[in-house]
C-alpha cells in the first residue's frame, strides 16, 4: 500500500460517463482526494459516498478535487452517481489497474479495500485512511483537508 511521502502512480481509467480520466489531470491546487471503495449500493459504501457529496461544495471551493474508484463497471457507477447524486467522478477499474497501482486490493487478491488518499500538487501522498468496515478515518481525513491540517 501507498505510504506518505510516495510518488501517486501513472492511472487513466473511464469514469461513469465513458470518459477517459487520467489521475494527474485532477489534481487540484491544494491536491486530489482518491478513495477507494469495495462495491456500489452497499449500504457502507453508499454512506461513505453520500458523505463526501455533502461535503463537495466544501472541497470543490477550497481547490481539491476527489475521485472515486472500485471494480464496477461504467454502467453501475453511472447508476450510483445518479441515484445518489454524486458530483464527483467514479472510475471503473473492473482490470483493478488502480487498486493494484495503489496496493489496495483484498485479501488473497479479492476485491479492494476501503482507503483514502490524500496526494498533494507535487503528486505525492501527503495523507491517507485504511479502515474496511467503518467510515470515521475517511471522514477525519476529510474534514483535516478542509481545515487545512492534512
């Protein structure tokens, strides 16, 4: 797994709209926010997601951006984003090109576990989250961004 002071890896993969995102195009003044997330629609992932939409003004005003990443396809996050309105974008990562790149992949290789990175303008990891089950570490890594305390 990526650890603080690690370089952000080279990644483009298609967000829920079919368009090609390259990682390094959305880093902001003050960073880019990348979490990862097991699954669209179960019930953790889908509060940690609705957490970060209500806190978007916040973070899109304050110049860092955030995106999302798990193994569905295109089709699901385009449904999830939708459902849920979420203003950020998802990336499919259905290869797991990401969650291999970043080192957050599951147990004997299954599945992606719940992280957060925080990779500041110089495109290294200045902060990071790692708990599977419970969103409290994602949502203390947010909230340090906005107070300007990563």
């Amino acid at each position: 797994m990526l650890q603080v002071g690690d370089r952000m890896p080279e990644v483009s993969l298609r967000d829920q709209n079919g368009d090609a995102v390259d990682l390094r195009d959305h880093i902001g003044e003050r960073g880019l926010v990348v979490y990862f997330y097991p699954a669209d629609f179960t019930p953790v992932c889908t509060r940690e997601a609705c957490a970060f939409r209500d806190v978007w003004p916040e973070l899109d005003a304050s110049a860092v951006q955030l995106i999302g990443i798990s193994p569905q396809d295109e089709a699901s996050h385009r449904r999830f984003a939708a459902e849920h309105g979420l203003p950020f974008p998802l990336l499919a990562d259905v290869d797991k090109v990401a969650i291999k790149a970043f080192g957050v992949s599951g147990p004997l290789g299954f599945g992606v576990r719940r992280a957060t990175f925080l990779i500041g303008p110089d495109g290294r990891v200045k902060a990071r989250a790692l708990a599977d089950f419970f969103l409290g570490d994602h949502k203390a890594l947010i909230d340090r961004v906005l107070a300007g305390n990563p």
